[in-house]
C-alpha cells in the first residue's frame, strides 16, 4: 500500500526556516511580491529569490508553476522550490501549485512557506495526490528518493492561521488515501491483484467501519449470475462479487449505488486479444478501482451519506472450459444472451451487478464504473471519460462534480435506434453491436438492466484510468481519475448537512 505523505500546520515561524532540512518551498506572486516568509528567504539567501522574481526564468513560469533553485546558500535545505502563484489563487491554480510541489517532492520532508495565502487546501491536495509513486515491485529504491528510499516523506504547511487551514483541509488525507488505493489497485500486476487478493484487500475496509460482502461462486451461481459466472468460467482465479456498505446516512435512508467492472485481467478469452499491448489489461479492473477508493475515502472521512459499493471480480481466460463465442447465458434479470465475442465481457459483468444492486439496495442512483470500450478512447482520447446517463438532473451534478476536481467527462448520447445493432437471432440480445458506436452500443447493453426509475450514470473510463504520459496529478500509469469527482457529488448531493 503506498502511504500519503504526512500534512502538518504551523505557526509562521521565521527564525526556523533556515534549519529546516529537505525541501522548502517558497512562494513569489506574479507581480514579483514577496512575503513575510519569502522576504526571510530571499535575505538568507543573500538576495537570490529578488533576483530570480526579476528573471526571464521567472517571467516565463505561468501561474502555478515552479523551478527549483538548487544547494541555496543560507538555508540548510537541499533545495528551494520558488513557486509562482497569486496570494489568491483560485482553485485550479492552487491545486497546480501543489502538483509542482508534490511532483518535486520524491519522499523528502517539505517546508511550505505559505504564509497567508488563500486555499491552503487545494495546495495540500494537489501535493499530497502527486507525491505518489508506485514502488511495490522496485528492489532497488530510488537513489533520488527520501533517506530510507521508501518513505512517503511529509509536508509541512508554515501558515498564519494554522489552525483554519487544518480545519479546511481536514479532508484532504481521507482524498488522498481514496486515490492512492484506486492507483495501486490499477497499477497492481495481475498475477499478484487476483480476483482473491482484490476480495481480500477491500475486506480490510470493514476496519474503518464498512460493511464488507463477499459473494463466492456458488452465491452468485444461486442468483442466476450467469452472464458474470460465463465471464470467469476460464480462469483458476474464482469469480467474485465484493459488496462494500457505508452507511454514514440516516438509518433506513436508501443508499447511492456504485457499481464497478473489476475484471482483474481480460485476455479477451476464446476471442482472444493480440499479444501487442495485451499487458495493458492489468488495469481492467479500474471501475472496481475506483470504487474501492471512493468507499475508502467516504469511510475515512466519515460521509453522512449511505453509499453502496458494488465490484464484479473476474478473469477473462482461454481455457477448456472457457465461454465460447456463440454461448448463450441467461442473465441474473433473466434476459438471454448471446455471446458472439467473449473479449466483450465488461458489460457481462456488469449487467449482473447492476441488476442485483437494484435488487437488493433499492437505491436512490447509481454510477457505473468501467474500462469498457476501445472505442471510447478514439472518441474521447485521454483527456475525457464518457459519460451516459438517463437522468439529466443526475448526470448534471456529475458533470459539474467532474469539472470542479478538474476530471475530464464528455456526456456521449444513449437512444433507442441504437437497439437494432444488438439484435440476436437466437436470443433476448447479443453481446456487441458491431464497429459503429461501439461505446453506446455498451451502454445500450447496459441501459436494458437499468430500471426506468433508477437515475443511472455509465462512466465508460478506458482512456482515463491508466495514462503512458504523466496525468495532471499522477505520474505515469494508473490516475485514479473519477475519485474525487465522485466523492464531491455524493458530498454535494446526497450528505445530509454537517
Ligand atoms: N477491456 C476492454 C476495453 C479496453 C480497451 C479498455 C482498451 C482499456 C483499453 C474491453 O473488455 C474490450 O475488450 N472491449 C472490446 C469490445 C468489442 C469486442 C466489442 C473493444 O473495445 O475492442
Ligand atoms: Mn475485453
Ligand atoms: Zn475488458
């Protein structure tokens, strides 16, 4: 499990800045002003963070950004970390400014002088959510890194009104937390993350005071998960369904549902995957990710909100006992299908989830999560989800939810024209639609177990959950996108007021 770094509030106090060891941070407004604390710097430093505000170098940073001066005399640090950013920056440009720190951070200890500056919170998330690396599988640590090599290193916010800040950032470890165990699921390997050691990490989160489910084969196999069953039936790992309960709400009060695909690897099974790039599906389990990590986050920060988290575990294999193309199962809902390509098993998963979910919960709304489609990265590329909905209100909030965590989402159509496409010859549907639309064909798959009353979002996240380039606030790989988003449209809308 990879740590958060440590946070930490303090009274401004100029005579401790020039002991401070590891790493200081220090903040220039665009103007050139410098502050209490910087004036404090800028002296020990015999006149060097004068003269880096007068530079080009510093002329050519944009807000939020930051370069590092190196070995700076006067201070015991190893680096100063000279950050532009406004005395009130709005919340993107703090976050940003945070990202710089966070980025640079590598496992030290960081003194950041922020004196009065506002957002102090959106400064320590941004730091907090890009400190993550994922060394799990490093035998050699990096050099670069804090003096054990491992450490999650901490950081020390120098501020004026200590107190407030902690206050407003009294959620922003409980964030953190939430999106380093969606990072580390995703990035998780998969002969290492099984659909039993998946089980087994979110049984852990009854000790913060979930409720943790397991459904084994033969449960699932009672309730008629059959489409799911048919999914996993090739591989040694056991199919599962975890059911995480957080009932924070008032007693009675039904629960948000979130449902999510966690097909711990998917090698397209009997309709099997090209070798090129296959080692990428490790991470099609990311909708059961990340709803690990909003479960985790909501029970650290103790949500007043009842939320239900529902992940589909399986391995999509070839095997003698593999689904084979043409098989028909019949559905948890009791809908036949036809499986014409047993590399479109996502939405086999998740049929029989989001059927029990409703079944069982009766709940207010539901997000479904999963890396569904290939189709919708030549839609969208990395840079959106998509989203689908049947409820505008719902899907609204999430869209404003998303834009306010700075989380990419692209509202993609659903309609019933669409339907035709997954017409079957021999049953009630099949499982693709073929190469037109390939990412609404899946959602209209989904959509014929939705409930007409049930307010449903479909977060179609393959070109989100796992990057090759650094993400806005993670480096390399998984991103944990969605995390936040959903965290703040359950605070929004379904918490009943502090
Ligand atoms: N897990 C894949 C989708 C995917 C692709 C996720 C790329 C992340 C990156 C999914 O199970 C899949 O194989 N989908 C097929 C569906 C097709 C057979 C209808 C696809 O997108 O090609
Ligand atoms: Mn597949
Ligand atoms: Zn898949």
């Amino acid at each position: 499990m990879t740590e958060t770094p440590s946070l930490a509030f303090t009274e401004i106090d100029l005579d401790s800045i020039a002991s401070a060891e590891g790493r200081v941070a220090v903040f220039i407004s665009p103007s050139g002003k410098l502050d209490q604390t910087a004036r404090r710097v800028n002296r020990l430093t015999r006149g060097a963070l004068e003269r880096f505000a007068e530079s080009k170098a510093f002329a050519k940073l944009r807000e939020g950004e930051a370069r590092d001066l190196a070995w700076p005399t006067g201070l015991a640090a190893e680096a100063l970390q000279v950050v532009k950013l406004d005395r009130r920056p709005d919340g993107e440009e703090a976050r940003k400014a945070g990202i710089a720190i966070g980025r640079a951070a590598r496992g030290k200890s960081v003194l950041v002088l922020a004196g009065n500056i506002r957002g102090i919170e959106d400064l320590a998330l941004g730091a907090l959510l890009r400190a993550y690396d994922f060394t799990d599988h490093r035998s050699k640590k990096d050099d670069d890194a804090g003096d054990d090599g491992a450490s999650p290193g901490s950081l020390t916010f120098m501020c004026s009104k200590p107190e407030e800040a902690e206050a407003a950032a009294a959620d922003v470890p409980a964030l953190a937390q939430g999106v380093f165990f969606t990072r580390d699921l995703v990035n998780a390997p998969s002969n290492v993350l099984t659909t039993t050691a998946f089980a087994d990490t979110l049984k852990a989160l009854s000790k913060l005071g979930a409720k943790v489910t397991v459904l084994e084969e033969d449960k699932l196999e009672k309730l008629g998960m059959r489409a799911l069953l048919g999914v996993g039936q090739g591989s040694e790992s056991p199919s599962k369904v975890v059911v995480i309960e957080w009932n924070g709400g008032g007693k009675g009060e039904r629960p948000f549902a979130l449902v999510g695909k966690g097909v711990v690897f998917d090698t397209g099974g009997i309709s099997l995957k090209p070798a090129g790039g296959m080692e990428d599906m490790t991470m099609d389990m990311g909708g059961a990710g990340v709803v690990a990590g909003v479960m985790k986050a909501l029970a650290l920060r103790k949500a007043k909100a009842n939320v239900v988290g529902l992940v589909g575990l399986v391995e999509n294999m070839p095997d003698g006992r593999a689904q084979r193309p043409g098989d028909v199962v019949t559905s948890m809902k009791g809908d036949t299908i036809e499986v014409i390509n047993t590399d479109a098993e996502g939405r086999l998963v998740l049929c029989d989830v989001i059927w029990y979910a409703q079944e069982t919960y009766d709940p207010v709304g539901m997000v479904d999560l999963a890396t569904l489609t290939g189709a919708i990265i030549i839609g969208l590329g990395h840079e959106n989800a998509g989203v689908f909905s049947n409820d505008d209100n719902l899907c609204e909030a999430f869209l404003a939810a998303a834009r306010a965590e700075g989380e990419g989402a692209w509202r993609m159509p659903l309609g019933d024209g669409y339907d035709k496409q997954l017409k079957s010859r021999i049953a009630d549907m099949k499982n693709v639609g073929g190469r037109p639309a390939g990412s609404i064909t899946a959602a209209q798959f989904l959509k014929r177990f939705v409930k007409d009353e049930t307010p449903w979002i479909h977060l179609d996240i393959a070109g989100v959950a796992s990057l090759k380039t650094e993400g806005p606030h993670a480096p390399k790989g998984a991103t944990g996108w969605g995390v936040l988003a959903l965290n703040r449209l359950i605070a929004d809308r379904f918490e009943t007021g502090s």
